[in-house]
C-alpha cells in the first residue's frame, strides 16, 4: 500500500511542477493564469505534505503544515475567482472577491498557526486548538468547499448561457471541462465529508483516509492542468452582466414596446436581415455580437436589445439558424458532392462537429445524415 502511494505522490509532486514551471514560461500572463500558478502551488505543497507524512519527515511536515492545512478553505474562493475571472475584466476583481478569503484568513490565524504554536513550544493559552470544538470545525471544512463548488457551478452555468448573447460558435470557449472538474471534485470532497463524519461518529480509521482524496486530487489536477493551462479567456460585456438577459427574452412576449423604439428596432432588424442574407455574414467563423453590431451601424447593447426583446432570440441562435439553412441548400449542390457534411458544415460558418449536429438536429428535427437521406 505504502508502495502505491509513494509511486502516486511523487508522480503528483512531479506533474504539478511541470505544470507551473508551463505556467511561469507563459509571458503576460493574465489573472486567470496567475490564480492557477496560486493554486498549483498550494496543492503542491499538499503533495509534499503528505509524501513527508507518509515517510514521517519531521521537519517537511512541520514546514509544509501551514499551507496544507489551510487549502481546502483556500482552494473553494480560488476557484470561484478563477471562473469570473475567465469571463469578466481584471479591473478590481481580485479586490471585490477578497471577501470571500475572509474564513480562510480567520482560519490560519485562529486555529493553524496557533496549531503549530501549540505543536512546538506547548503555550498553555493555546491548547484550545486540540479541543474536540475545534476537531468539529476541522470536520467540516468540506462542506465550506462543497458551498463554492456549488456556487462556482452556478456562476459557471451562469456565464456559459450569457456566451451565447455574444460569440456564434462557442467551440474556442468550451468551458465544459471546467464544469466536469468541479462536479469531480464535488464527489472528492463528499466522499472525504463521508468519511469525515464516518470517523467521528465510529472513530479513527487505521490509515490515513486523507490519502484518498489526495490521491484523487492528483487526477484532477492532471485534468485542470491539461485544459487550464491554455483556456482561451472570455469578456463578457458589461451590459450582459447588469441586465437579466434570459429573463428579458421570456418577458418580452409580454412587454409592449414604445412606438418609437418599435420602428427603430423594426429598421435595425431589415438592416441586419439585408446583411446576413446579401452579405451572408454568418459564414465568418468568427463572427461576434460586436462584429456584426458595427457592421449594422449601431452598438452591441442595442442590437442585442432589440434581437432579446423585438426577435426574441439570441445572437447566437439567430446566426446558427442562417447557418443551417444554408447548409441545407449546400448540401444537394452538384459542387458540394465531394465534401463530406461537417465539410459543408463548415463552409456555412461552424467550427465543431458536436455543435453543428446538435443546432442542426434543433433546428430541423432531423440530424444532418438524416436529413440528406430524405431529402
């Protein structure tokens, strides 16, 4: 057993080291990359922890104790900041978000370095720190990691819908794999509360639990090295933020909207309708809300303003709609007989194979082979 450990460490140790030593290298680094090297070391030093732990190094225990014993009620707000700042600009949000290091900080200064105080020099006034209340608060630092997951998750969910007010093809801004690390770690850290209230209700194991999760943290930080350490950042516009966007839409059925407004938005649609269908814009891969606002004349909160509530659609639905319709007339062209159908998928302006059979599917009922067989 101590032999599979060692191996999975020391592995971890080395893994986690190449991936900052990539995150170092990389020039300019944005606030996303600089919170990942943040969070890379803090689970290297868990990893280091738990090698010294297993091989009962004194003093690697007793240096590396501090950061390991305060990353779970680090790591929750470390991600929870490293998915807004993916979608929102740099400006103050690390200063906005310190907040939520509050219990973290409360944490270290309140029971760990009073912990290794205690540890060390045996202070009387600090032997509080080895009492059963603070073994009580100690146990449920997961569930203080598992409300961050789950409002990470939210703010995920949250920011992957307003993409789609913005971008025509998502497939540079798959944020899917994020969304696949934060439920993985979801189910880490229930099994490590189980086990947490297992031990205090039943006792200590006669191992160390622990390693588990560590050993379950070191896949997913080969997963979160692999996808993170090149994910393409995404600004959100300011106006998506401030405004309920989905809500918008489900309310503009039932919104009147002034005379006025209504023949400006009236004029803007057969602009941008005389656009797509001369110009035939939506074949750029590329095409985003602004693009195709400075095309029209106008601004992207005004034409993403009048597409939610005069179309009642989305930039993103509405310019995938025009790209099928053109794959569906490309698709029985003598000159298209050669090209397969993601071939032709991606002259009409797609960029991914998953995306184009979905929206397609959506959009007419049918998938692509299904319907060039029947039609």
């Amino acid at each position: 057993m101590n032999l599979f450990l060692d191996f999975f460490l020391v592995g971890g140790i080395f893994i986690i080291a190449i991936v900052l030593m990539q995150l170092l290298k990389i020039k300019g680094k944005e606030l996303p990359q600089k919170i990942l090297i943040v969070l890379f070391f803090l689970l290297l030093c868990v990893n280091v922890y738990f090698y010294a732990l297993l091989h009962n190094i004194i003093w690697l225990i007793r240096f590396f104790f501090l950061p390991n014993d305060i990353t779970t009620t680090i790591l929750g707000p470390l991600l929870f900041l490293y998915i807004k700042s993916l979608f929102l600009k740099e400006d103050n949000l690390v200063k906005n978000t310190l907040v939520h290091f509050t219990p973290a900080f409360l944490f270290a200064f309140g029971i760990t370095i009073p912990t290794i105080l205690f540890n060390n020099f045996k202070i009387d006034g600090l032997a509080y720190t080895h009492t059963n209340f603070i073994r009580s608060i100690i146990r449920i630092e997961s569930l203080y990691f598992m409300l961050y997951l789950f409002l990470s998750l939210q703010l995920l969910s949250k920011y992957r819908k307003l993409t789609k007010h913005k971008y025509s093809n998502l497939t540079p801004y798959d944020f899917n794999w994020i969304r696949i690390m934060l439920l993985s770690a979801l189910g880490i850290i229930s099994v490590d509360l189980g086990i947490k209230v297992y031990e205090y209700f039943f006792g200590d194991f006669s191992w160390n639990a622990d390693y588990l999760s560590v050993l379950a943290m070191i896949v997913l930080v080969i997963y979160l090295g692999y996808y993170g350490v090149n994910q393409s950042k995404v600004l959100l516009p300011s106006f998506l933020l401030n405004s309920e966007v989905e809500h918008q839409i489900n309310k503009a059925k039932n919104k009147t909207i002034l005379p006025v407004k209504r023949a400006e938005f009236e004029t803007l649609k057969d602009k941008l309708e005389l656009l797509l269908n001369t110009n035939h814009t939506y074949l750029d891969q590329d095409l985003t809300l602004g693009k195709l606002a400075q095309k029209t004349s106008t601004t992207d909160k005004i034409l993403s303003t009048m597409l939610n509530q005069y179309m009642n659609t989305t930039f993103y639905d509405l310019i995938n709609k025009y790209r099928v319709q053109a794959v569906k007339e490309k698709i029985h062209l003598e000159e298209y007989k050669n090209y397969n159908l993601f071939g032709i998928a991606c002259e009409c302006g797609f960029k991914s194979r998953t995306s184009f059979n979905r929206i397609f599917k959506k959009e007419t009922g049918f998938s692509p082979s299904e319907y060039k067989k029947i039609c």
